[in-house]
C-alpha cells in the first residue's frame, strides 16, 4: 500500500513541477526574473520545474509567489490531475 501512495506522491510532485514550468512560460517569465523574484538560483529554478531536485516547501512558496498564484491551488490542480 505504501508503495501505491509513493508513486502518487511522486506523480503530484511531477505535476506541480510542470504547472510552475507552464505558469512561468504562460508568463512570459524567464527563469532570470524567477531567480530575481525568489532569490533562488536559475539552476535550482530549472532543477524544480524539471523535476530533478524535490524542492522544500519554501522554494515553492518563493516560486508560487513569484508568480503571482496561490500554492494551495497548484497542489489541488496537481492532485485532480493525477487522478
């Protein structure tokens, strides 16, 4: 059961990478501002939007709000989803 619900959480975790990767390039924003906005380096910024590194639950409120959305609501749109 425990391995069911990792596969889950990973799938989330990819989702929510790709969302912050297309709210950025809907955006218009280059991964230059993002580190701007955060002052989170462009290698982490491309590191988290591909789903290289887990990122901890700061560096996605810093990008979340670098962009101008609510965390919370990335996360749901990440789980419906992953249905």
């Amino acid at each position: 059961m425990f391995r069911e619900k990792e596969k889950k959480w990973n799938a989330v975790c990819s989702e929510i990478a790709n969302i912050l990767k297309k709210e950025r390039e809907s955006k218009g924003l280059s991964k230059v501002v993002i580190s701007e906005r955060t002052g989170l380096s462009r290698a982490m910024i491309g590191y988290v939007e591909s789903g290289a590194r887990n990122p901890t639950l700061q560096t996605l409120l810093r990008m979340a709000d670098a962009l101008e959305i609510d965390l919370s609501a990335i996360v749901r749109q990440a789980q419906r989803r992953t249905k």
